[in-house]
C-alpha cells in the first residue's frame, strides 16, 4: 500500500497497480502511512475495509441504488446491471457508485476507485458493522475528512471534477416512449402538446427509429425524410433526441461493423476474435470504449445524426446489457433437448428453467470478453462498471470536435463516477410502481452526492401499466428534477399528460407550466451547483443537523431555498412534513398561485389535493419565476416574479447565461444579486445586476413571519 | 335474472345457473326486480356492473390483495394464483375475494358469487368509475344496504356462516422453514428455543418430511421414529405442523395414487383421463376436490398423520399451482430445438425465453382439465377459485370425522369467501421486503371483512433473505395477528428469533413474550369476534369517520381496544400517528413494561426505539394481559393484568374456554364482565364472573386522562 496526501483532508490508498478510471488526476504528497484512517483494513485474496457503526451513525451516498437516503441496513453490489425490477432485494442497478459518506462520531467520506465489482453490506450481515469488500486488489482508495457530511461531499466534488451542463432547453418537459414508430405519431404526439397548450422541448426516439436497431442508420420506411422531419419538428418548438446503443450489429455492408472490424475496435474473446453477444439488432460486437482510437472513431459517429440536426442523444445499454451468448443459447437449448426423454424431477425441471431464465446479463459471459487499454489485454469483468462511462465519454468527446463550443443533451443509462464529466444519467427502467417514485426522490440526493447533477428517472414509469394518478403525482415531483422526462415501455399503456381523462390532462398540464414558469430557479441553482460544484438536492439533514432531521427520508431539499415533501402514495389526500424551521407553504395548482401560508416549524399534516404541489420555501430564502411559455427558449425573462419568505434578511443569485455555449465557464454569465431586508414594518430591497440584460422588472411578493404578504416592484437599471 | 330478498338490506340477484360455491345458503324471498341496487348492468358476453364514484367514495374489501385499505386507483383480477413476487402491478394472489364496500353517497357492499374470473377495476381504467367485470354469467350477486362500512361488513359476516376456530395453543409462536430437514435439525431448534427462554407452540414441516413430496408419507431416513419424534417434541411444549399438497404424486404402488385411480378421483383432461401435471413430486394427478366422494376419501387421509401425533395441518398448492404439463414442455421444448438452427432475431429469441418463464400456472392448462361435480362435468376454469377452498373443506370435513369434537390447527394457501367456515390462511409466498411488511398490516383488516379470522403472513418474509431490522419490526406487528408464525424459503438466511445477533434474539424474545402475556385480550377478541360474527382487525375509519380517519392506510384497530400504528420502514426511529381521539401509548420493551403515556387527539410524532413497540389503548377501553409462559398451555390464568385508559367509563368482557373443543358451540365457555367507573377522584370496579375458575385476581392499573396511575387489585369471589 502507497498513502498519499491530496490535502490535509483527503488522503488517498493505493494498492498494486489500478487502473486509472480518470475519475480523480490528483497525485497528491507520498506519505509512509501503513494504516488507513478510520477504518480497519483485511487483506486476503480480495480487500475488506471495516468500520464498526454506532446505533445512530448515518451512511449516506452509493448514487444510484436501492431503498433509502441512509443506506443502513442493506448490501449493495457495485456491478452495473441491465435489471428493470427494481424490488428491494435488487443489490446491483444501471450505475456504480462507489462513494459512501459515514456521518456519525467519525465523519468521513470513502471513495473505492475500483471498476471491478465492489459490496458495501452496510450493517446488513451484522448490524453494526460496514464492511466495504473490494474484488480486485488493485486499487484506489481515497478517504475524506469533514466536519459535516456536506462538507466531506463538497470535498469530493472538488477533486472529481466539473459536472456536465446541458443545454438550457433541456430543462424543459420532455416526452419519450419505446418508441414513438413514424414521423406521423411523432407528428400527432407534437401536435396534440401544442393543441392542449402543455409546454414540450423533446420528443424522443426509442430503438425502432433505427434500421433493423443499427446505431446511426435512420429507417427510412418510417422516416423518409428525417432531416427535413428534424428540422420541421424544431420549428414547432420540439427537439428529437435519437437514442445510441452500446451494441454494433453484425451484417456485412453495415460500416459501422465494417470499419470496427477492420480496425480492431471491438472488444475481443479468449481467441482474439470480436466478441459476440446478442442485444436488441441480434448478435452484436461491443466497441471497445475502454481504448482510446475506438472511442475517438465510435464518437465522431454521432456527426451522421448531429448533421441531419440532432442535439441530443441518449446512450443506452452500456452496462453493457447481454441477451444472450451462443455459449448461453447452446447450453439452454442442449439442457433442453437432454431434459426432453426424462421423467424429469422437479429441480432438474427448474435447472432447465434457470438455463433460460438466467441467460441475460450472464457473469461467465462478462468474464469471457476482453478489452485492449494502451496495449494491454484487460479481462472484461475487471472493468465492467467503466464500459458505460467510456462509451457516454467517447459520446461527448465526439460532439465536443464535431461542435465545440454547443451544449449538446446527452446522458447514460450505465454509469461510474466521474462520468457527470461528460453527461447526465437517468434512473434506468423503472416500473410504474408507486414505490419506485419514492426511490426516485431518495436516489436524486444520493446521485448529486456522487457527482450527477443532470439527473432524472422515468416518469410515470416505464415498465408495467402506469395510471393517471401515479402519473399526476410523479410528474408534481419529477417538476424538480432537472432532467424531466416521461418515459414508458412498449407495450404499456400510454402515459403522455393527455392519455387519461380531462382533469389529469389539466392537472398535469399545470404542472410542467410551474416547471416552466420556475426554470429562473431551477437553471440558476443547477448551474450555481455546477460551477461552485455544489449540491442541487440534498438530504434535510445536510442543512439542519436535529435529531428529526437526521431521521427524514421522504423530504429533500431542492437548490438553496426549496424544500420538497412529495406526495408518492396513492389515494393520499395530504401528508405529515417534518419542518426544522418555519417556512413557508407555496402549494400552487397553477403557476400563478397566491396559496401561500406560513407553516411553523415542527411536525405537520398537510392536505395536499391532488392538483395541488406543496412547495416549501426556507426561512430567509426566495425563489424566482416567470411567465410560463410552450418551451424554454420562449420563456421571455423581462419579469421576475419572486416569492420571498423573510424574518430578517434574505439573499438570492439570480444566474443566467446563453443556454446553448461553454462562454459560462469563461465567465460569460450573468447574475442578478438580490437582498431583501427587513426594515422596521417594511422591507429594503437591493437588486445589483452583473451583465443581465434582458430582465426589465422584478415584481415582488414578500412573505414575512405572521404571513403579511408585502408587493413591490423595482426596475432594473440598465 | 331473478332477484330475492334476503332480509330487507340484503338482495340478491341470480344469473343464469349458477355453481353452489355453498358460501351463502339463504334462498330469500322471490322479487320481481329487473335491475340491480347502486349499480349499472351491462350485460353481454359476460357481465358488467358499473358504479359511478365521488373522489371521496372510499371502496374497502377484496381480502387478500395488493395496495391499499381503501382499494381505488388499481384493478384486482380474483383468479387465485400462486405467484411470490408480489410487486404492485399483480393483480392474483393465492386468494378469490369478492366482497367489496362502497362508502361514499350512497353504502352498500356487493359480493359476487362466483368462482371464475371476476375483475375489479377500482377507478383504474376511469378514474371515477368501478367496473366489476364477470366473466361467467352463471352467477349470484348479493347487495348489502348499511349505514356505515361496518355495519354492512357485520350484515355480510352473518350471511356467510361462522368462522373457523383453532385450538388455542395455535395461538402461540411458531416457527418454519422451509425445511426443516430431519429429527435431529427440528431438535436443535425446539432446544434452542428452550435455552433462549423464547416462547413456541410448533415447528413445521415444510414439503421434505415426505417421501419424495408424497402425501401422507413420511420420509423414514429423515424421520426414523416419526410418532416417537412427534411425541417427545410435544412433550417439550412444540407442537409439530406437517404441509399438505394438492397435486398426488403418480407411482405405482403408492396407496393414495392407486385409490385415486381405482375410483376416479382425480381431475381428468378431455379424453377423461385423470389431468397430468407436475408440482413438487414431479408429474402428479389433482383430485377432484368439488366431488363429494374425493372430499371425503382425502380428508380421511390426514387420519395417517393424526394417528401419528399430529394435531394441525397447512394446506398448500392448492390454487393449484402448477408448475408444467407435458405439452408446455413439450412446446417449450420444441421452440428450443426449432430456435437451434436459427440466427434467432431478437423477438424469436424472447419468444422462446418466454416459452420457459411462462410454463407455470398457465391459462391453457387451467382450461384443459374437468371436474365432476354430482355428475355433471364442468372445466376447471370456471370454478378455479373454489379448488383449494374445497381442499381445506375435504381436509376440515374429514378431522371432523376422525375426532369430532377437538379443535384442529389447519389453514390453507388458496382460498375463496366461504372457506372461513373450515380454517385459515396464511397470506402465502411473501418476500423479505418491508414492502409486505406494510401489506401484511393492511391486508388483515380487509381479509377480516371477507370472513377469515384466523390469518398471519410470513414474518420476517418467504422468499430473499432477511435481516435482523426487518425480523424485528416484522415481529413486533405479528405479535397481533392470530396466527403468528416466522417462515422463510429454501436457501435463504436463516431468519428464526435466535438467527442474528444476541440483541436481535433479546428484542423478538421480548416481542413474542409480550404475545404471550396478551394472548388473554387476543384470544377474547377472537373468540368475540367468531362468536358475534364480527372484526378482529378493522381499519381505524370503521370507528372514526372523521376525514383524516378515513385516509388512514398504516395504523389499524385490533379488537375492540388496541389501536396499532406499527414501525414498518428501514432505519425509523419513529413514525408519524393520528389520533381520532386521546389515547394511552403503552410503549412496551417488554412485557412487564409500564411505559405509559396519555397522547392527545390529533397528529403525533412518537418516537419508537427497535426494541419498543408502540401499543394505543383506546379511550375508556381496557387491555387484559397475565404472565407470559414458554408455551400457551403453560399460560397460567391465575392473575389478570389489567390495563385500563379512563376517562368516564370502560367495560372489557373476558372470555376464556376449554381451548381445545367445539364446547363453546353450546354455551361452554366462560366471562368475566369488568366495569370501570370514574367516581369522583377514584375508580370504582366492578367484575361478573360467569364460570371462570381459573382467575382468581385481577390486578389494574388504570390510567386517567391526565395519565395519573391507579394500582387496585380484586380479588375472584368463588
């Protein structure tokens, strides 16, 4: 073991030889420390790092996974997974996060930089024992010290580097189905969003839009005319995000095949041949993303759809998800026939079942394919959870030569650490389960704590048969997420916001228009997270440190002045919230609504509606809204409108930029600091404007502690 | 359609010819109207009733199904099944329950007697609107008139004829597995039990204490000395409880196979041979459970395990469950090797997975087979529902005979209304999720409006591994339900009191002993509820109809005075309650606790450390308990323990029995009526003892509204 020192705060573990997953680039100052702070190491064939927990330590962090916020009292498997059934005994999803926070008499944050498979079991063989087990001993091990866990996860952020922005249209609503077939239903679904006056930015293309599922062909049948359909689309307003799988087809003539093949770009088996599995074209080779020409060629692939005017894409089955091999299909289908003359017993009989059943996604399979990183020949399985990072990384290097200074919309279903580099993430395939939208809402903290702040999960859900209820009550809280996207499988009912009855087409409408109508809030907090690298959703407890506080896990805060407490259960006509200060009730219908009221801190039970969104606004804080508008760049930002609950004195960072350039990161934004201050009965307003110019007018309501709403209105100078 | 009056709040409605599920034997008066009550008729190939609702209409009912108390927003499909992966879109359990309640404008209950498919669409298709679709239209309809949910529940509880009564021993712990696997392993067991002072009635025999799964074998490598091994385990206090399965194992020589045989005793298929299928012993033949000559050959059978020692049964695969025919596997079978040759596109190859996942419990072979009922034949789907309701009826008919008057333990996986006249059910193939946790409490109540008084559900959860959390707080809410029995699947982690730490085993120890010391209110609030034809469980709306009662999904009333607001989330602390009214909390940690509390009406906050379990004691009510004992004939009733909430008034009536016959059917049985009155600033008590010669005092600690403790003592005049 090497230790370094990064900082006086964060040291790092160096073990054999990693590989380097680029995730952090910092050296730091060798140190002769033979022992790792805090937790006690065990060295055998693998690594085991133990921590004993106190009753009342938190773990907080592992981004994309199961059950809650504190993810005490489970194991959780590092190994990224194409598995859509998300019920709790699920260890593995889409992602693989290794970065947990304890929060406790020691508070400290533990990074495993490993791609191989990682098990946190966070007090779930023995209760008060974390046990971190690392499969492959070559590796990076990087603790974080902190007075606060916000802290330690601000520490992190720090050294993983800048976060992915999209585009500033990306913000708005966005509808996907597997799959929208025809330039005619893509047409009608457009259509139907601008006759029912419900603001829409995109549409998206499931996997049918491709001829016979091959990545960067367009099928013709349906889409005869895609560029001039592109193009015709983005005038009504719309954006049409085309999806990329992870899997090339094998069919002579195709080029993408052919070139991969000339050039060695796939990954290989034991005897150096392409290796094959079948994915949704049938059998695939998998490009070898993990080496640097395939992921420069397979990148400036995107340049056959950017050209046709795509400005964004969705890369999926990048775990990479496997169907099936011929390894897999030949036993099955031997098993059968073996099975086919016997009286066969019962377990034989589910031996024979299991063959079938267990094909997808197979561990032998992951272990029998190869990659070539700088030379050097690197067995699948050691790198599986970096596959989907480097394909989502060859994505975004692509785009970045085709145009680069455009924002373009990208995000990953399978992802790693230090992947929010280069692009968002969503949730994966859910189900339209009222238990996967509390998940949701418990994951996006989590998430942002790993570095991913483009983040969303399907609304509405995607497999199973959703409801309008379900759906009015996701889409109240996927409003928040800055990736707001429905999404739901072939085969499923339809879920879009007009599918049901009138009223949920109204309730729905209304709210993707607060979306709208908040997208001064919702873009100014995401990009101030992402420049101060910052969080945009965090656990109540990153901000109030109560014993009550520390036990919440269905609120989350949201940007610096919102906290959320979601409705996710069905038939619900209201719910308890936990609030540690006072604050105020928005719980808008639509995004005009004057329903404020003044909630004192303590435990509530809030009547919520089920057009009603209860939206909490912090003590001394403000958010900021406009007028709502059918997509984003129509959204005009001549007025302000700010809620502002105050005591004593309230501060807000208004942040704007162009939407569509990287010009930010040279300092080309705007802000608009905004102070309100009470003054014996009345309230002072500061308004100083650093370069905005297109806001003409801040209108004003202040609500002060009794509940006294006060209006005012200050011009802006120019 | 003919309709009759049953009394003047209960009609009925006949179509066709319908099947005597032999539920309901009232014929009633003959009436000449041509609709039905409340609803809307749609009559076609099958039939419809439709319902309009109010947002407010709060529908209850449907026994053992997912989702909420109030069940709106989902569709139920009462085709029972044997499925253990109970996410939210099922919509078959193992049980047929068809009664629901309509509380809203107008009340009314409605149960169709039917014992073929029969949906519930519950406003998920239209939000407003119920739609009971009955696909047989040979069929009885009853409606139900009442003034409140109860009422009408209490209306339908006395149509549909007593309630099952167990012996009272069968109210104790007991603990499964599945398997246990020999003598020596259930010896280990009960003794630890004994070392671990942790109280038990019975351990279970899971399929493998059988000769190669054959009923009414006992495996003799396994089980040398069976009547030995039974007795001496009884003598230690356990009781042990075999599995019997629906399917019979075809093999020459085997007795109850030749017998089925040689009088036509099993379901046939349409060339009248008897219906092939495979379960557990492989390839087995049904019997023909609706006739009446099977019924009685079969239920004579247990007299094989009976003579051995045995005194309770669990009915299992009755649905029936099954797992293949020959031709699903020969199609299977056939797609494999047709799919062989094929560079399969990926819509062929689910086909063929889909071939082998979907073998079990398949549609086709559900109609493939035939019953003989009085003669007539008639095709085992149109009377699926009543397979496993007339298995428990064969099995309760025959330990009629075999010793008339004793109380048998006995309850069955599948089920349909009626089948409360002859055991009880457990809520069949759970998982270890704290999803089914919450289930489990809102299933009992509505299991409890159906009829079926004697119910529990796996705790600690069948199927996936558990943990030491989930085993406790699973606990400390089955400690209520009248069977209260731990159960887990093959190859999962070992989940009995004593499986996790020792602060594990001391907290459940603590949990079942509370059980033990309540088993006087438990079992006077059964026996109440058996006699009187009324609730054990009920949802807290059923005796509060304030508008936040109504919403209540997570806290339920047991018997006449507790109120339960259990712990069911990972990692809680503590929970949320409401309060109809001022209550007692009785926070025991165990069983001689005196942790009260007086809490005020409204919305609470308690919090609930892991080894407390939250107990509300409702206004002038009253609970009984005594000292707990290592098994329930161990229970000494010498001393009762009361403890009373008063503010004016309370009255608690005590009843007790030989807890062994069916004595009490003629009076045999005995009470003691307790009254507490407010007088001034002390209580007056007065106790009616009717036959009781047991108790010889009664202990009370009465607590007032302001929650000051008055100890009295009475002693039992002779």
């Amino acid at each position: 073991m090497n230790s370094f020192m990064i900082d006086k705060n964060i040291f790092k573990y160096t073990f054999g030889n990693p590989i380097d997953t680029e995730t952090i680039c910092l050296e730091g100052e060798k140190k002769d420390e033979q022992y790792i702070k805090f937790v006690k190491l065990e060295e055998g064939e693998d690594l085991n790092l133990i921590y004993k927990m106190d009753d009342s330590d938190i773990v907080y962090g592992l981004g994309e996974n199961q059950r809650g916020i504190n993810k005490r009292g489970y194991i959780y498997e590092s190994f990224c997974t194409d598995d859509p059934i998300h019920t709790e005994n699920k260890k593995s999803l889409y992602g693989a996060h290794n970065f947990i926070i304890i929060d406790g008499k020691d508070k400290f944050g533990m990074f495993i930089d490993s791609p191989s498979k990682v098990v946190f079991d966070v007090g779930y063989s023995k209760r008060d024992e974390l046990k971190v087990n690392i499969e492959d001993k070559n590796v990076n091990i990087y603790m974080i010290k902190g007075f606060k866990p916000k802290d330690i996860v601000r520490k992190f952020l720090k050294i993983i580097g800048d976060t992915y922005v999209p585009p500033k249209w990306a913000f708005g609503y966005q509808q996907s189905r597997w799959s929208y077939k025809n330039e005619k239903e893509i047409n009608d679904i457009a259509n139907k969003f601008i006759e029912e006056d419900i603001p829409c930015d995109a549409i998206y293309l499931d996997i049918d839009y491709m001829d016979k599922f091959k990545d960067f062909t367009i099928n013709k049948k349906d889409f005869p005319n895609f560029k001039e359909f592109v193009s015709n689309l983005k005038d009504k307003g719309f954006r049409l995000i085309p999806i990329i799988d992870a899997g090339v087809k094998i069919e002579k003539g195709y080029k993408v095949y052919e070139e991969g093949i000339k050039n060695n770009y796939f990954c290989s088996d034991k005897e150096e041949n392409p290796f094959m599995a079948a994915v949704w074209p049938g059998r695939c080779h998998f490009p070898d993303f993990l080496n640097k020409d395939t992921r420069n060629w397979f990148g400036l692939k995107y340049k056959i759809l950017t050209d046709l005017g795509i400005e964004g894409f969705w890369n999926d089955m990048n775990e990479p998800a496997i169907f099936y091999t011929d390894r897999s299909l030949k036993e099955a289908i031997k098993s059968a026939k073996d099975s086919e003359k016997k009286n066969l017993d019962i377990y034989s009989f589910f031996d024979l079942k299991d063959k079938f059943t267990n094909m997808s996604n197979n561990l032998e399979d992951y272990k029998s394919f190869y990659h070539n990183v700088d030379g050097k020949i690197i067995n699948h399985y050691k790198v599986h959870n970096i596959f989907g990072y480097n394909m989502t990384k060859s994505a975004a290097e692509g785009l970045k030569q085709i145009e680069p200074n455009k924002r373009f919309l990208l995000f990953s279903r399978s992802s790693y650490i230090g992947m929010h580099k280069f692009s968002g993430i969503w949730t994966g395939d859910n189900s339209s389960w009222w238990s996967e939208l509390l998940q949701n809402i418990k994951m996006m903290p989590s998430l942002n704590m790993c570095g991913f702040l483009y983040i969303g999960a399907d609304t509405g859900g995607f497999g199973n048969d959703s409801d309008s209820e379900l759906v009015i009550r996701w889409t109240q809280f996927s409003m928040f997420t800055p990736l707001f996207r429905n999404h739901s499988a072939l085969g499923t009912r339809s879920q879009e916001p007009f599918a049901f009855d009138k009223t949920t087409t109204n309730i729905t409408k209304n709210a993707i228009k607060i979306r709208y109508a908040l997208i001064p809030y919702i873009y100014s907090e995401y990009m101030k997270a992402a420049i101060d690298r910052n969080l945009y959703f965090s656990p109540i407890s990153f901000e109030y440190d109560d014993e009550i506080s520390r036990r919440v896990e269905n609120q989350i805060l949201c940007g610096d002045s919102i906290m959320l407490a979601p409705i996710y259960e069905q038939n619900a006509k209201g719910r308890y919230v936990y609030l540690p200060e006072d604050m105020l009730l928005w719980k808008p219908d639509n995004y005009l609504s004057k329903n404020y009221k003044v909630v004192k801190k303590g435990h509530r039970y809030i009547d919520v509606d089920l057009k009603e969104i209860p939206i909490f606004i912090r003590k001394n804080k403000m958010i900021v809204k406009t007028e709502a508008a059918l997509n984003v760049e129509k959204i005009e930002d001549k007025q302000l409108n700010i809620i502002a609950f105050v005591e004593d004195k309230a501060k807000y960072l208004y942040y704007d930029d162009d939407g569509k350039t990287y010009d930010f990161k040279k300092g080309r934004f705007s802000t608009i600091a905004i102070e309100i201050e009470k003054v014996e009965d009345d309230f002072k307003i500061s308004v100083k404007n650093k370069g905005n110019r297109l806001v003409k007018k801040i209108n004003f309501e202040i609500i002060d502690i009794e509940g006294k709403v006060y209006t005012k209105t200050i011009s802006l100078e120019k």
